[in-house]
C-alpha cells in the first residue's frame, strides 16, 4: 500500500484505501461489535471515518516516501520498508 501512496495522488489512492479499509473492518469485527456494527450500517459515518484514515494513511507514507529510513548499522534509504 505504501507504493499506491508514494506514486499517485490522493484520489487513485482512495481507490486501493477504500478496498483494504473496509476489508480490515470486515475481518476485525469481533473484536468491538457495536463500533463495526455502526461503521457498516452508518454509510455517513463510515464516509467520514473512511476520509479521517485515508487522510492520515497517505500522509504518513507519503512522508515516509521523503525521509531516509536508517537501517541497522548502516545508513541510506531502504527501498519498500514501511516500517517506520
């Protein structure tokens, strides 16, 4: 997902975010029923909650894309890492 990020502006990237968010909230509803119950039945809320973390997602790996990322022991930028 960090490359849809990186290489196309927010609106392609609303394409690739949509699929997963939705999908993360599918596979995670166990977890707090009556928030998921709400996301999935609210389509005003789940917009709204939707837009909030696409915004943020896409920011940060679009910075991510613009710092160097320090490996262990060496120094540089490390092509595909988003674990920062």
């Amino acid at each position: 997902m960090a490359d849809h990020a990186q290489n196309n502006s927010l609106d392609n990237f609303r394409l690739v975010f949509d699929k997963k968010f939705l999908q993360t909230i599918i596979t995670r509803v166990d977890t707090n029923e009556e928030i998921f119950k709400k996301i999935l039945d609210d389509e005003d809320f789940r917009t709204t909650l939707g837009e909030f973390y696409l915004r943020k997602v896409y920011e940060r790996l679009q910075a991510t894309a613009e710092r160097p990322v320090i490996a262990k022991g060496g120094t540089g930028f490390i092509p595909g890492d988003t674990s920062s």
